[in-house]
C-alpha cells in the first residue's frame, strides 16, 4: 500500500440488501384447512421475487433436538447435504405445501437465505404456495404423508 493510499479516507462498505422490508403486498391470514397462510394484496408477475427471507442456520445436532417440538413443522433442511437444519425469517416458515404451488422457493446456501418467486402470475387476494419438495412440479409425497404410515408422536399445534 502506498503512502498516497494510506491517507485517504476509508469509505464504508455497504451491506447488501437482500429485504430491505417486507413486502407491503404480503399479509398473514387464517384459512379453514391450513392454518395460517400467506396471501398477496397485489397482483404479482411469474417470476418476480415475492420475498427473500434471511435465515437461522443450525447444526444437525440442534435439529434432533428441535424434532421434538413445534418448530419441527417450520423448519428446511439446510446445507449442500441438508443435514443442517433452517427456519426462515419474515413470512418464509409461513408458506404453505401445494402439489399445484404458484411460487417456489430457491435456497441459497452461501449467503443463507431463501428466495421466493412466482412460477405463475399471482391474483390479489390469492394463498401463496410453495412445493415442498423444492421442485414445483414434484410429486412425491412429502414428510407427514410419509410419517402418516408411521406411528406418529403427539405434536403441540403452534398457536
């Protein structure tokens, strides 16, 4: 480094902003069938990104222990190897599964986050949905479909 270089004043790198807000189009609502849900206000476009939700990341060892609670049915697998496990900020946990979804979401494992974006154009007043496999057109049944022909532990419902 030169001298000219050391005496320059350092300018403050700024952060990337990956949801400056939340989206002021997203609302939370209670359905019949699925509890909670995410719905629109706006019309949203076929992919156009609809959230981008930062994430806690956690370690497989913490993931055994959070498989006995609530938090069980919020969470992603997380990691390259998804032995990790996840739980997304803003509305991310609150997406519900569709075989049939119009949006998905798209981890990304360097910076944490997960993105949400439309598959399909998006109604005001229209549930978000998400597939569950991450594919949107998967079709394998997801994992309280595989545990229903397990023996299932009482779960305590989040309020």
């Amino acid at each position: 480094m030169s001298k000219k270089d050391k005496n320059k004043p350092k300018t403050k790198e700024e952060p990337r902003k990956l949801t400056p807000v939340l989206p002021d189009n997203l609302f939370v609502a209670r359905t019949p069938d699925k509890g909670r849900a995410v719905f629109t206000s706006k019309p949203i476009a076929k992919g156009e990104t609809i959230e981008v939700a930062p994430m806690i990341v956690f370690s497989s060892k913490d993931r055994a222990s959070i498989d006995d609670t609530f938090l069980y049915e919020y969470y992603f697998e997380w990691g390259n190897k998804g032995k990790k496990g996840a739980l997304a900020l803003g509305f991310g946990s609150l997406y519900n599964h569709s075989y049939n979804p119009n949006a998905q979401y798209l981890p990304d494992f360097d910076l944490n986050v997960l993105e949400f974006r439309a598959v399909r154009n998006i109604e005001p007043g229209e549930e978000i949905t998400v597939n569950y496999n991450l594919d949107p057109e998967d079709q394998t049944p997801v994992w309280w479909e595989q545990d229903a022909n397990k023996k299932s532990k009482e779960k305590r419902q989040h309020p």
